[in-house]
C-alpha cells in the first residue's frame, strides 16, 4: 500500500476561494476537493505531454496511450476530437505488439 503524504502547496487567495466556494457546494472538506482536483489535473497533464510526444513523433499510439494512462480506443478518440494527425506506421504496429509475439 502507498502511504499517503502530507505537502503544504501555497495558493493564491482566488484559488482558494474557489476550492472553498466548491467545497461548499457541494458539503465536502476542502481537502477532498484539492485531491480531486489534483487528480483530475494530472490526468490532464500527462495526456497533454503524450499528444506532445506523439505530435513530435518520439512516441507510437500505443505508447502515448499508455503514458497517458488511457486505454488505446480512448487514445484514438483523444486524436480525432483535437484534431491531432494519425502518425502510425508498421513500425509502431510492430512495436505495439511486441509483448503479444
């Protein structure tokens, strides 16, 4: 099991604000709000920097897809609805399927 941290993170009083405004809302502790939306940013983060690296052409799909913790179909998806060009070459096939030979 993964031992859960305690990290203090200064934020800026609007920010706050809205961490309070949402906790409100909803009746629920500011901290559970900071851990949601923490998770939920670095969701965001880590398919933002596998679109980068698929776009620069370092990473395949299927490593962009598991970079970004989301199934491949979900990867594909992400491609089409941001307009990003499909770079996949039987190169990247065959890197994809290297674990299934």
């Amino acid at each position: 099991n993964i031992m859960d941290a305690t990290i203090a993170v200064r934020i800026g009083k609007e920010k706050l604000a809205e961490i309070k405004a949402i906790s409100k809302e909803e009746n629920r502790k500011n901290s559970e709000i900071l851990r949601e939306a923490l998770d939920l940013g670095l969701r965001e983060k880590k398919l933002a920097i596998a679109l980068e690296k698929y776009r620069r052409r370092e990473i395949s799909t299927g490593k962009a897809a598991e970079m970004a913790g989301i199934s491949l179909s979900r990867f594909l998806d992400v491609l089409r609805e941001k307009n990003v060009p499909f770079n996949y070459t039987v190169k990247d096939l065959m890197k994809d399927f290297e674990g299934f030979i």
